[in-house]
C-alpha cells in the first residue's frame, strides 16, 4: 500500500524507505527516536520510546526497514505510524523504486509521449540529431531515461531528467502554436536536448544523486553543448544555422550569466525553452513541497527553490470539488 | 498598401507617419533631411535633399504625410523610399490606426477568443467577477480594449493591453493541462487581470502613451490590486480563499520585489501567471525588435527589453520553407 | 523588582518568563539545564545542575516560572540567579505584560502624545481621516494601539506599533520645521499610517507574533494602502491630491522596490517619513540589543536588524555622568 | 530684480549668468541660440534669432551677460526672456554671488545658527575639538564657511557644506532628544564634522566645483578621518573612548562599504548621523531639482541624486494656503 | 616618424591615420573641421578652417591620409598640426600596420618569446597539445597570430591576442615560482590558450574589429573549450585528469558566472590564470588610455574598462628619472 | 614528528594540539568523544571510547595534550590516532609555535627575503618610509614581524602578516617587470604597506585571533593609511605626489567599494597590488583548505574564501612524479 492512500486507523505491514532519523535524550536517562518514513508517494512519522539501541544500526537514513504499526492521523502532529515491530526487510520483499521518489507517471507512458512528440519534428536534420541521442537503440537513451534531474529542489529521482524535458517540450510545443514566429522544430529540440549535460553532471547512484568531477569542473551547460555540437558534426549536410540555433538554446537555457549560462538568450526559440524549463523548476518544486508537507499545514518554511515560502492554502470548495 | 507588403521597385502614391526626423548640413551649405515613415507593419527611410525648409513644418514625428514615390531596397542601406512628392493628407485620405503601430489581429477577433476563454471559467465567482470587470457591459470594458499594454518595450499601441492580456491568459490555460496542481479558474481570471491596473496606471492617448500621475505615485500593481479587491467585496458570497488567490496573482506577478511587486509569488498559479507573463513580454519585444529591424539586417543593437542584443538570422531553408 | 534594577547579591522571590532553554548531558551521565529568564526590562541566566527531569515540563520558552534564588553578577560570566527553587506561579501572581517585552513608556503616556501629536495637524480633511482611523472610538484604534510593530528586529511586542508609528510621526514633526518644503500634515499623517497594513498582516498573539495568510499573500504595504484609500473614498470632498499624497507616502515608505514598497519616494513628504522610519526601526532595534546584551559586553553579534555588529562600548566618564 | 520674483510682462536691465548654450540651424541656413540663464534662485530660456555669431563669444557658459528684455510666461514654454539687447556687463555692475546658486539663507545667520549649536555641546573635549576646528579664528573655518558640499545633487554651491553640515547637526540635536539612549554631543559633533574632508576633496571655484587629485586618490572620508584623528591627538588628554566614537560616526556616515565608507555603522550616534546627512541630502536634491523645473511642470526626469523622477504637483488648496 | 617621437615644432610630411572627424559651423555660415590623426604610437589633432567641403571624402574615421604641416604643442591644447597639406596617399606610401594601434613589440619578437616559454612546458600530453594548436605549422596558429584580444578596452588589435596571451602566461610562469602548490604546465598551458575562443568570436578586419555571429550565440568560451577539448580528443593518451585540468582553466577564467564563466575556478591554476588574466586587461587599459590622454592631462575621464578614472600623474623627480 | 611526516602504522608518543571536541551519546547510554588533534602541518582524529568522563577537562579546543597510540590510515575514514594513552603534557615537553598553524617557511627566512626585497627600493624617500616602518629597529617592525594576516580564510597564524605582505610584494616586484608603465618601487612600497593597518585591526593572541574594537570601528585600511600618512608627514621632504602614489595604493588595496576600500584603484600600482594581494588571498585559501584535506578526499566543501568548492584532485602522473 502506497502512503498516498494511507487512512487513519489503517493496519501497516510493509517495507518503508529511512528518510531520517533523529536520537533525543529522555527524561530517564534512555534515549528515543524519531524516524521519517516513506515510499515514492509520501511520509511519516514514527516514534520509538524503548530499545532505540537494538534498532540503531537498522534505522539509517537511505536504508529499507519492514515496520508493523497502525497508521494515525494526530490532529496537531499530523501522520504518524504507532509502530509494533521494525526488522530487516526479507530478500526480494519489496521494489526500491517503489520507496525512492519518483515521478508520477510510470517512465513506459513517459517514453511513449516522448516519441509521439519527436515525431512530429518535420526537419530531416533535426530529427537525425533526435534519433541519434534519444533513439531507442542510441548509446545515450537508456542513462536520458534513468537520470535524475536534479541534486535537489526539483524531480531529483531516477527518470528526473526525463519527465522533466518532456513536460517542458511539451509546453514550448504549445506555446510555438499560441505565440508568433517561432521556430517550432528549433524550440521542442532545444527543450528535449537542453538538459543533456546532466548526463555527465550527475552520478546516477539513485539513493545519492551527485555531482560528479566532469560536473563540477565543466559544468552541465559546456557538457551538454560539447556532446551535441560533437554530434551534429557528424551528421553529414546538417546546415550550420540550424546548428547554430540549437546549440544557443542549450548555451543559454539559464537565462543569465549570473546562473550559468555563458551566453544570454538571443532568439524567440531560447527565451521560450528557457522560460518554460524555469517554470517547470519551480512547479516542480511545489510538487516536491507538497509531498513533504505534513497534513494540514498550509504554509512550507523558506524555500530557496522558488525562494519564497510556498502556500497550499485551500482555494474553494468549488476548486477542491473540481480537482477532486 | 501595407509596408510589410511593398516591393523593391514599386510606386507608392499614399500616407504614412513620420516616425523620426533629421536634418544635416550638407556639403555645399544647405541642409538635407532623413526621414523615417511607416505604418503599423514596418518601416521604411526617405531622403529629402532639397527644400528642405519648405517641408519641414509637415515632417515631424508623430504626423501624417502624403507620399509619392518609388520603394527600393537598396543592398547597403535597406528599404528606401525615393521620394517625388510629399504634401499634407487629405482630410479623410486615411486612418489613424493603419499607420500606428498595433497588434496583428484585429480587436474583433481578439474580444471573441476572450469571450470564449472566459466561457471556460467554471468556477460561478471568478465568472462573476470577470463578466463584472469585463463583460461587454462594464464600465471598465471599453478601456480596457483599446489600452495599450506598456509605453515602451511591448504591445505599446491601441488593444495592447486586450492582446497581451489574451495572449498571456491562453498560454496559461495551456499550461495548466500541462503541469499539474494547478487551479485553472484562478490561474485564467488571474491571467486576464493581472495587469488590470494599466488602465489607471497610462494615458490613453494612443500616439504619446505615457504614464498618469496615479501610474508613478501608486504603481500599477496597487492600482489594479484595488479595483479588484473593491469589485470583489461588492460580489456577495465570494469565497475569502478565492479571493486572496486571485488578489495574490495580481500583486506577486512581477515576480520579485525589484521589479515591483509587494509579495513575490507563494502558489502555483501565481508562478505561472508571472512566468507566462514575462515570456509574453520578451516574445512582444521580438515583435517590436523584428518590425524595426532594416531588411538584411540579423542583429539588432542591445535592447533593455530583452537585455541583450536580438538575432534574426535564417534558420535553414527547410525552416524558411515551413515558416511560408 | 525589575531586572533592569536588580542588583549583584540581592535575593529574587518572583515569577519570569522562560525565554530560552538549553539541556545538556553532564560528564556523570545526567544533565543539566540553562535557563534564559527575563521580564519586560532585561535578562538574566539561571543554571539547574541537578532534578532537571523534574522541572522539564515546567520550563518552556513563553511559560512564566516563580523562581527564588541570589542575583549574582559574574566578572566572566555576566549576570546569573543562583537559583534554590523553581515552581508554578500561583494564579494572579504576576501581570503577563511585565514579563514580556514591552515599550519603555506606558501605553496611556503614548496615546496622549499622540492626541496632542493629531491636534496640530491643521487639514480638516486630513484630521478627518485621523478621526475616522485612530479616534478613540473608531474600529481600528483598539487594535491599532495593542499591536506589534514587527516580528523581529524592533518592537516586536504589544502596543510597539503605536510606540514606532508615535516616535517616526514625532520625528517627522520636528523634521519638517528643519527643512524647508514639506507640507507637515501630509507628513505627520503618512507617518501615523504608514504601517497600518501590520493591523491585518500580523497576528495579535501577544507571546508569538506572526504574519498572518493575507500579510504573506498581499503584504503589509497593500493592505495598508487599501484600508486607507477605501476609508478616504468615504469621506466625502476629500480632495484627490491630498488623498494621493498620502497615499505616496504609505506605499513608497520602504523606500525602494527591493524592500517591499511598489514606488519609490517621488516626494518630500515621502522621502522623509521614509527616513524616519528607517531611523526608528535601526534606533528600535539597538534598543532590543541592549536589552539582550550580557553584562560587561560592548559587542553584539552580527545583527540582520542593523545589518552590523552593535557597539555598546563606553564613550567617557563625562558621557556616562551625562547619561546617568 | 533675483529670477524667482519676476512677473509676467516684467521689463528687466540686469545681469544674469549663462547656465546653458544651444545653436541650431534655422531654416534659411542660418543659426539661432537658446540661452538658459539665471540668478541663484531661479532660472529663465531666451531666444536670440539673429546676429547669432556676434554674441558666440560673449554667451558661454560660466559667463555673466547684462541683458534686456521683457520678462513673459508662456502657457506651454514656460517662462521666457523676449530679449532686446544683450552685451558684456559693465565692471562692478553685479555680484557674482547673486548669480551663482546659493543656499536661502545668508552666511551670516547660518554661522549664528552653528555658534549657537557649538555653545550647546557639553562635554569639554568635543568642545575644544569643535574650536579646534570650526572656531572664527581657525585656520578651517573660512574654508569651511565658504566650502561647496557637492559638485552635483544638492548644496553644489558657494556656503553648501555650511548649510548642509547645520541642518544635519539641527536634525540630529532634535532626533537627539526623541530617541532614547543616544550621547547627544558625539552626535552633534559627528553631524558637524562628518564633511569636513570635502576642504581636501573639493576645489574651491565657486563657478566650476570639481574635485581635487586628493579627493579622487584618497577620498573625501578618509581625508575627514585624518584630519580630525590628528586634531584630536594634538588635544591633551582627549579620552580615548570619545574620540573613537566622533571618529567612527565620520568614517561609516555614508551607511555602507558600497557607498565609500569603509565600515558601517555600529553605534546609535552613527546611524543617527547617517540617516540625518542621507535625508539632508535628498531633500537638497529636491530643492535644487524645484529651482529648475519649468513653471507649470509637475515632475521632473529620472534624477540620481533621488534614484526617482520627482513630483511638484499640488496637494490641495488648504496645503497651498498653509505653504503661502 | 612616429607620433610618439615628434617634438614641438618638428615639421611633418606624412601619412597618418584618421581616427575622428567633427565638422561644426563657424560663426560666418561656413563650417571647420577638427580631426584626429594618429598611427600605433600615438594621435594628435588638426583643425581645417577653410575648403572642408573639398576634403570632406577623403576625411573619414579609418582613412589614411597624407598630411603636411608643423607639429605644436599648445600649452592648453595639447598637441596640434598647424596642417598646410591633406590628399589622398599615394599607392604603397605607407603600411597599414604602422597606421594602426598595436602592440609594443613586433610579433616576431613576442613569436620568439611564445617558443621559449613552450619549451619550458615538460609534460609531454601538453606539449603535444600546444604543438598540435600553436606549432608554427598548425592550421591556427596563422591566425592566433594576427588575432585581436579584444573588441574594445585593451589590445584591440592585430596581433593583440599573442601579446595578451603571451603576457599572461608570462606572468603565470613567473607566478608558479612564488607561490606553493601550483601545477606550472597546466597553469601555462591554460594561460597560453584561455582566449583561443576568440579565433571564432572575432571577426579578422583590423580596422573594424567585431564579434561574428558564433561569437554571440555561442560564447568565446565555449567555443574555445569545444575547440581544445576537442583537439585533445584527438591526441591518443592524453590522462583524462590533466585534459579536466586545462579545460577547466579555460571554462573558469572570466572568474564568476556573471562575467560570463559557466563554472567558477576550484583550482590553485584556475584562479592564477583568472586573476594574471584580469591584470593583464586592467593594465592593458591603462596602455590604451594612455596613448589616448591630452598631452598634460592626467585624468581620463571614467572608463568602464577598469571601472574608474585613471590617473597618470607625475610621482616624483626620483620616479620621473628612472623611468626615462 | 610532525603530522605531515605520519606514516601508516607509525608509534605516536608527542604532544598535539586538541582543535575540536565533540562528545556524543552511545547506544549503552554513556558517551564517547571525537578529537581532532593536529599540529602546524596537519590535523588527524581520535576517538575516545570510554572514559571520556575523566579527560573531559583536559580535551578542551585550544589546548594541547600528550598523546600515545598508533596512526592508522583507514582507506573510508582518513587519518586515525588509535589512542591508547592521553595526559596533561609535562612542562617544557613542547613549543607552542610547533603545534599552531604557522607559515611553512621560518621567520628568520621570510626576514631575510624582507630585507633583500627591500635593498631593491631605489626611491631614497621610499627607502627612508619603509626603513622608519619596518626597519629592524623600528617600533613597529616586531609587531609586524608576529602579526596575523586575517581571523579566517588565509594566514590566520603568528607571522602570517609578514608572510603574506612579502609574497605579495615579492610577486609584485616579478609582475613590475613583465608589465609596462609600473613604477616598481611604488608598487612594492605599497605592497609591502598595504595591510599594515592590521597591526591596530587585530588582536595578537596567536591561539584567538580576533579584531579589536579599533578593527571594528575605525577599519583596517583607514588605520593603515593614517600611520602611513602620519609618518610620512614627519619624513622631511617627501614629495607630496609619492605619498599620495602610495597611500593611495593603500586605500584602494581592496579593489572596489563594496569589499572596504573608500577609492577605487586609479593607477596601475593601485591595480596590481590589489591583484596579487587577492590572487595571494585566494592562494592562501587553497593552502589552508588542503591542510584541513581529509587523506583521500579531493573536494572540499563550498568555502567562502575563495566563493567555490575547491578541488585537490590528481592531474597526472607526471605531474605527481615533477611534484615530488
């Protein structure tokens, strides 16, 4: 059973991924401990009063435990698990990544939209140049497929990267249709291929998501520009200008030099991915505040992802209805 | 005949506005004049180079002259008008609104993909609320047709303000089937009237927009977060949620308190409010930019609008072809 | 007795608030506790040593304690209570407004400076407006004269923005006999409502102040702003200058976009209840500093209200006797 | 007859000085001449439509001319001198410093006024310090009384760092007293002398203040700093504590490092003084901004001595009343 | 004769080269013109008082023109021709590179210097990489050579890359030596090739340097990273860790992602180059502006290059002495 | 022995310097200890398992203690001392200046370099200045010679001022005779000079470096530059433009207002010592972050000295082998 659909009074008995932990001294001397629990869906809390020494080296964060326990709604404390038992999770007992997050979609749907989209690209080269880095067979398609997007702030799961150049391809496809003179083959390769660089920026350890040397000394804007720039090059009559317009659209996808990019937007293709993928980081922060949100709060702390503190505030009833 | 459509060689025999003037000694003691005429889909330069004090009288910037003479696109120098005959219009010979600068659909258009955007609007309060401020009745209908957008950057003409409004609240609802959490209703009433307090905030005089005294003491933002909120404490019943959901879009959608607004935004639907917002500004100064542009050129100087300079150049033929 | 006139070897029997406490392990295994201690004047630090399990519930940061004990001023270690007993206060043994932080002056002496300050502006519309908004009778006055000035920094503590909006609208007075230009009651009057907006962005909880929903979504200075237009709208003949000169002054007081205010100061009535403002908000949180200052220190540490170090140091013999 | 009490139809046969000089080319191939000229209280336009070549030399700017004329305001334009003659003025004829800008008030009060506002500070040594330094017969005093207090922004004129070192230490003697817990005769003291390395930093024409080569290469603060630090170890037995107290308010009084004050304020008496010189500042920007708006005129251009455009418009007639 | 070596009253017959042109209207209706004339040494000015229309083509910025007249040096004015001549040069009376602004030194002596230090470069991989890109037989090197390093500000001519890549890497070499830890092949190496992205950025007109297409949309410093990581690829064995090394010298050395960096330096290499680099162009500004400065000035005006007005005024006899 | 030296498996039977102290709780319920103990050349950790009770008072930061056991590199932990004994260290058994970080080079040595920097100084009034100031026997010279350079970041130990001044004069003489235009012994005056207002800035305690009140409230370069300035004022004859050359580099040293400097550099010598004194800084950075290196590890974490994580990683095997 996922967290998500967790109800109050629930009987749990299932594996759960160790989010944190927190040992604090009690008032007899001993020791309690306090754990965050999840699954891809969700979190929760479970205290243990008793014993904490035997369970502590099983209680790390980033390792499973199989927990016991009835699942309560605490109107001030909000969900917890009145935990029974915690022991080592059997072999073969539950999926990683049904307790790593993710995305919401499962990737086979994803990868589908991902075609349907690349092939409605009617530019020859363009296409070459989609085919040979996302093909199915391509060398780089499966690590694009699995890569994180991010370290934090937002989609940083395994199948990250893909989710999120997909939603934002998706966009600039139909802002192309909505605003005048764009280039449309231009902006949904720009956006399927402006993230590329993450491929070498980012290890792929899916419980610890990190930069790696070639990230840290490079950067994911000069990788990204080097592999497709490389790329083009070898496909045979690939104009220069169509070139040209691609690789700026990656150079400059930061917006800024103060955020990364070495050359600021310059075309109507640059400024719609750039803006579209900046708009999917932050509502891909709000999807990240969220399931971090314990029930019936309203408001997240200060979040530097979208450098406010965000509000989950109810809207209407007419609103909730309508989402419901 | 528009600009945009004239021909290397062809005769023009009608009125345009003069954009720009200046006059420059010549050689032999006397003065010759470079005028800069257009209409609302480009522009084009004439030199006078004798009689120019006869003339000089006629040819200021903000009026309408008659012309005749022949259009030549020069390799060096661009689109050139060799001018025979330059005299006062004639009462009646011509509308004001085919040589200012406007949107490139007619405001009839506009108000109907407007009527059917609203349409879509479930929500019974955010319904009211528009049809009170924008429906064909309202008091505040008429301005807000016919308002310009900003004095400078973008959409600075007649039915600005309709066509960005419009433009910004589709990408929206187009947005708002692409990521999810959002809540349609109030993102599109938000997208409609977030920049509600132009009408307050510039004149209305369509060749010199400039700002009110209001605009520059009270900002356009507390200008339109007043209308609203006082519109909507006059709605009964209107949910405090909603409201403050609304109102919160309307003050946040600068995006950050150094470009003006008071609260930086906290929820989704002011996120992408702010962020389609501000794609529709930049693709609007590529308009601007791309009408000014002489033919042949591909870069124009540094614009502030954009914050760098603005490319033109081809894409490929393939691009060109589809653009056709 | 106050803290402030507490002196070393004289013996405590009274209640004070727990602001701060801190339990740590001993080198035996068991713990001890430091306790934070204060009323309205000042602080002092009291260490348990032994039966710290026992006294756990009782001291909390916001509770009151009665405590018994030895005031003792340490040469290294600044003022401590050798504590001998620690217990629940009996009801009615103490007054919650001593012990919190508070204005130096009482609240009546305030409101009498501030009726004589509202007698000496001369516009009868502006006086009317003053009526309508802090006039002993109206709605607002009550809340007006109980509410905190900030959340932090500088008067964070009940009737503080009476206290701040009355020493900036002093201030402003005397200002505007020193420079020429000013019109007084514009100023006087900004200067009484430029933080009105606090009425509904904080809450009144005396011991934890907080923004409220609406402070965060639509922010202080617009609902300032909006509360004090829509009150003038009521109020019939008001003329619109004057209505748009006040209006300046509250929405332009942070005095520039990156601090909040949607204008910047365009006036002189602006500029000035601005820079009061600023004064009294630095000047306001010295103030907090030294009262939070140990004993025998001269430096704070880095202060965000101040954006420094605070010096305390001693200026002269001669200074010090004049201060005494 | 001083500019700022001309009436309309006014005949006029005096000396003013040349703020300003355009030649543009007329029509018929000739030349006319705008002339921007003044007084130290206001400023008027004329027009010259012949004989533009043989007053070229006389109309420079910098220089005083003798001209005759009739004084007019025009709806639009302003106000105007319809010029009859004009030629080199008779020797003796004028006083310069009638024509150059000048603080309202005489030298002569305002050094009454310092004399005063010395005699109030108490403590022996800032007083010696003060003699030291501002006493009739130092060797810093005429300078100091005729000194400038800025090349541009506000009192960039003869008597300027007298007028704006007065009001400074006036508003900071009045803030003295309605802020608690500040020494009041360092921050007199600090207010009176926070200027004093503009002697060094600025030259002494009263026609073109510049600054000097020490002004560039070591800065108006640290030349202030030294100069009164070698004052003060000149003073015997000046306590030590005082002294760095005056010194800290010269050196932090322009508020941050990115404003050249090479620390920031860290005591009461530093800010006050900083905040005081800051308001100075502007509200002088707005004087000298209102000697030169041209009648009728409401706001001003973007000006950086405010960091705003600014606003002269009418607040009501009651205001207009009061102000008259 | 070079400008540089003209002494007062030293009669010229010559071409020099015109780098400014003004015409203004003299009071008699006619016009004079005012030109600079200048060649890589240096630049004077001449005033033509009759027949400016005759001269008026052959006067224009980037002309050379033969002159003849006497060289003045006017205590106010500075350095004039009093010219009695001006045509058109004949055919192979003069060579270009004389004419324009550029180096010191000739480029066979800084090509000498470049070999010398190569040779000091041990690591074989790197060896081979400065071979394979600036050999003498190499396809860039040709245009390394003659390659400007600047559009403005400093070195903006031909042979300007190889004097500012050589200088830096001199004083990085030397650098190496004094302080501990630093990798001297990798850091020369770097600083030899940190700018070899401009061969692509720049277009190759002496006369009218300018940034190409590819310069804009793609960056000097991808282009530059593309282009070694590239050739490195090439050269079998080069250790991954040693090419990540220079890569990240040339990626990091702008020093910050807001001058343009994609990465910001985390090397003792990477930060040596960044800031010798950055000397470099400070001091290569001061070089510029010299050649510029009026004969008797010593204050430029505010030069965005270095952020401030530059000072070269006298420092002593002494310093005077021993800089002759 | 020196923790450099240490190699795996090694007897320790010495006296270290306890850094850093942390006890925590074990799961048995008492507590063990982390120590992180080093010396002058590097730092290693101990554990205390049991006991920790009694060495409590002994293990405190800033002390040292005498310590047997084994080093161990453990390849996941680094550098371990596996304890066996710890005790108060016998009297004598050890030189304090061992056991604090310090320069890698002996004072004596950084003396002589000194001096023989200084015989390079050919200007006699330049010579007379740096002989009054730092001469053998001048007041001055021992604090000097003792001084930290900085509380954190680089050369935060005893003699760190003097090691820091002179490699940055040592390299500025180097770079004087790469670049054009540098009056050297201006440049390596001021070198020398420019934080010599650290002497007052900082306290001398070699265990707590910290500023002084004069530090704080006055700043180090204002007090450099009146000791400098001061003393040159006594020097007979010292030509007024040399000083200023000087003091100038003194007060512009930190580059730009925002980091402290009242002026911004003006002159090549203001520039070039600001360069190499930041280059020197960053440098120093480096050295102190790799000393804190854990064996095996190549990123530091992000460090605000130098703005960015910083990377010790391998180049190459050549480079290793030329390093060794």
């Amino acid at each position: 059973m996922l967290v998500r659909d967790l109800t109050d009074g629930q009987e749990l008995d299932q594996v759960l991924l160790v989010r944190g932990v927190e040992v604090r001294a009690k008032r007899d001397g001993g020791h309690f401990m306090k754990l965050a629990l999840g699954d891809r869906t969700g979190q929760l809390t479970a205290m243990i009063w008793d014993g904490v020494e035997q369970v502590r080296d099983l209680c790390q964060a980033g390792r499973p435990v199989h927990v016991r326990g009835r699942y309560e709604v605490h109107p001030r404390w909000g969900a917890q698990l009145a935990l029974r038992a915690l022991r080592e999770p059997a072999q073969g007992s539950f999926a990683l990544e049904d307790l790593l997050d993710g995305p919401p979609r499962p990737a086979e749907t994803m990868e589908e939209d991902l075609r349907d989209l690349i092939a409605t690209v009617q530019d020859p080269h363009l296409r070459a140049l989609l085919d040979r880095v996302l093909g199915p067979h391509s060398k780089t398609w499966e690590r694009y497929r699995r890569a994180p997007a991010a370290k934090l702030y937002h989609q940083a799961y395994v199948h990250g990267l893909l989710e999120h150049s997909l939603t934002v391809a998706q966009g600039v496809a139909l802002m192309a249709g909505t605003f005048p003179g764009i280039d449309r083959d231009v902006a949904v390769t720009g956006a399927l291929l402006h993230d590329i660089g993450k491929l070498e920026a980012y290890t792929t350890d899916p419980v610890a998501i990190d930069l790696t040397d070639a990230g840290r000394l490079q950067g994911e804007i000069p990788l990204g520009y080097y592999r497709i720039r490389r790329t083009i090059e070898e496909l045979p009559g690939f104009p220069r200008d169509v070139a040209q317009a691609v690789l700026h659209v990656i150079l400059s996808h930061h917006g800024s030099l103060e955020h990364g990019s070495p050359v600021v937007p310059c075309t109507r293709e640059a400024w719609l991915v750039h803006m579209v993928d900046n708009l999917g980081g932050k509502l891909g922060s709000f999807d990240r505040l969220e399931k971090e949100l314990p029930p019936g709060a309203t408001w997240t702390g200060f979040d530097r992802g979208i450098g406010a503190n965000a509000y989950f505030g109810p809207i209407s009833d007419e609103s909730a209805r309508r989402a419901a």
